[in-house]
C-alpha cells in the first residue's frame, strides 16, 4: 500500500519523536531500547525498518545514536 508525502512525513515525525524518548531512557514497561520497541512506540510496522524500505535509513541512525549513548533505565 503506498503512502502519501503527509502520511510519510508523519510516521517519520512519530519515528524520530520515540527515538528521542527511547535514547532519553525513557521505556515502556517491557521494552528495551532496540528497533522492536522503537516500532511499537512509533505505532510502525517494523519491518518498515529493514533492507530498502522506507526507514532503513531512521533504523541506521536510532542504531548510531544508540552505541554512542550510555545506556540507562528508568527504574519504576
């Protein structure tokens, strides 16, 4: 199913929006922060994030951003 420019530029905003939170430490109870959770917070199907589809490029940049970031929890 194709999707417009708007609904692209959407889901992309929802993609970077829970990248944010995720490498602020900021978890869903259960989630790690890997492309799996990153998907769910982002409401993504996430094979979207793999070989040429449409946010391979985003899942590259959450994976970069990931290793130079220290890893945190967010106790409950």
């Amino acid at each position: 199913m194709r999707i417009s420019a708007a609904q692209r530029t959407e889901y992309e905003n929802r993609i970077r929006a829970a990248m944010e939170r995720l490498l602020r430490g900021e978890m869903p109870t259960g989630g790690k922060c890997d492309i799996k959770t990153l998907a769910n917070e982002a409401a993504v199907d996430r094979t979207a994030f793999y070989g040429t589809r449409p946010y391979a490029r985003l899942r590259v940049e959450f994976e970069r951003r990931l290793q130079g970031t220290p890893r945190r929890r967010r106790d409950p």
